[in-house]
C-alpha cells in the first residue's frame, strides 16, 4: 500500500489556487487573500507537484487555467465550502447523511439530506409521484411515463466549460414558476445558477447536492427551509420545501439533472424550530394532488 501524505497548508493551498483561478491576476489574488505573491506561487508550484499536473499556464504576463485546471476548481471550492461550513459548526452528518444550517448574510439556509425510504415516510404525494415517474421512465426525460411529471420539473445540464449548471427547462407548474412568476420563470432558460433568482450563494449551496447525483447517477431526497424573494419588490419571504433531485438523460443520452421541489411545511431539518419550519405562508403550500398513470 503506497503512504500518501498531505501538505499542511492545502487549505490555504486551495484558497490561493481558486482565487488565482477566478480572479487570472496575481495582484487582484494577494489583495483578496491578505497575502503575497511568492506565498500564492509556492501554494500553487506545490499543489501542481502534488498533483502531477499544471494547472495554470503563463503567457504574455497572463495566467490562463490548463484544462486540469479548469477540472479541478469545482472540486477544489467545494473542499473550500465545505471545509469553511464544518469549521464554523454549519455542516455535519446527521445519521450518516449530510447536514447543512449557514447564514448566508440576513437569510438562513437549512438543508437536511434524507434517506429514499422518507419518499414513503413522509414525502407529499407530489415526490412519492416523482420517485415512480422517475423509476418507470428509468430517468429518460423524453419517456412517456415521464410526461406527467414535466410540467413540475427544473431541469439542469453542466457545462464542462464555464463548470456551471445551466438551467434547460422549467416547468409551468413547477414550484420555481409558481414562486416567482412567468416573467421570470420564462427568462431563467439557459442560464447558470449563479444567475438565477437567489445569486451565487445560493449557486454554491445547490451544487453540493447537484454534483453528489451527478457523481451517483442517482436520486437524492433533501428537506430545505431558507427565505427567497417573491414578488415584484422581490421581499424575502420564508419557504419550506421538500426536494427530489434526479439523475436524468436527455434524448441525446447526456445526462441531465431533474429538480422536482414541493413546497411544504412537512419538512424535518435537524436544528429548525417549529416556528422557523411554519414560517411560510400557508397560500404558498403547493399541496398538489399528482395526475395518475394509465
């Protein structure tokens, strides 16, 4: 068995190699991180030796990120999220399954992953609808035993190049059209999440779960309470919600990701009230009664 050591430093390693990575200016990156230029070199000279790759390339005074560079910076400020969330007590595992409580500014962003058999325990008629449709269509988006469930669905597919999820179709019933409203819902196709109502925060908090049924090719069932905006003045309004995430395929065999999101106050999240979780208004439960299959 080979003993693999780790440097000491690859949080901060990982902080110079993102930041380096967004910004592609040395300079902009020492101010960002309070630090200095051969600090953010040596971080990066040791990341690529421990890696074996180069994931910066320079020309003409500039840095571009290598196509290594480019596959490992989703990773890399992921390692960065999640270590920052269980550093500051945000993240844990609650019965082996991924626990997520931030404040994101003045909005509280909870998120409690659960097993498949809560579909049945205490999922609405709405996911337990989904979770058939899904299986009956073995996840082809196109299927007929998928029809029923299109018009509730968001659906994603990642582009490798901007390592964004760009947002393919939504549904006209969907929670995310009867939230926000058609104009918005309408103009949402193709873009990335970072651009869709609830800004890059909220991108970075989607992705974690995006990415784990991207890796899987499977499904995964989370309860979420958290405030969005709603409405013309896009006032912060408190929403609960349970949501199926589903690995999918398009009709030309690459994969996509299905969101369907009912909204409720029938969700359990470790650390949220009783008057957190009711916060919603009641008018904004879908309580939606699912067509049935022939």
């Amino acid at each position: 068995m080979t003993n693999r050591s780790s440097p000491a430093l690859l949080f901060e390693m990982l902080r110079s190699f993102a930041s380096l990575a967004r910004t592609l200016n040395l300079s902009e990156s020492v101010r960002e991180l309070d630090s200095t230029r051969q600090t953010i070199r040596r971080h990066i000279a040791s990341l690529e030796a421990h890696k074996g790759r180069k994931l910066f390339s320079f020309h003409n005074r500039q840095y571009q990120l290598t196509e290594d560079g480019r596959n490992a910076l989703r990773e890399a400020e992921e390692l960065i999220a999640r270590g920052e969330a269980w550093l500051h007590g945000e993240s844990k595992h609650v019965n082996e399954l991924f626990y997520l409580g931030k404040q994101i500014g003045d909005v509280p962003y909870y998120l409690q992953q659960h097993p498949l058999t809560a579909i049945w325990d205490m999922g609405s008629p709405l996911i337990q609808f989904g979770f058939h449709a899904w299986a009956r269509s073995e996840g082809a988006l196109e299927s007929p035993a998928f029809a029923l469930l299109r018009p509730y669905l968001m659906v994603f597919r990642f582009n490798d190049d901007t390592g964004d999820w760009i947002c393919t179709e939504v549904g006209e019933a969907s929670s995310y059209a009867t939230w926000f409203g058609w104009k918005k819902y309408r103009s949402s196709v193709g873009k990335g999440i970072a651009n869709l109502p609830g800004g890059p925060g909220f991108a970075n908090l989607l992705a974690i779960p995006f990415h784990d049924v991207a890796t899987t090719r499977g499904i995964r069932l989370d309860h979420i309470h958290t405030r969005i905006g709603h409405g013309d003045d896009n006032e912060l309004k408190a929403i609960s919600y349970q949501r199926l995430a589903m690995a999918c395929r398009f009709a030309d065999g690459e994969f996509a990701l299905a969101t369907l999101i009912d909204r409720t106050r029938n969700v359990v999240i470790a650390n949220l009230s009783d008057t957190e979780r009711d916060a919603m208004d009641a008018e904004f439960t879908m309580n939606v009664i699912p067509p049935q299959f022939d």
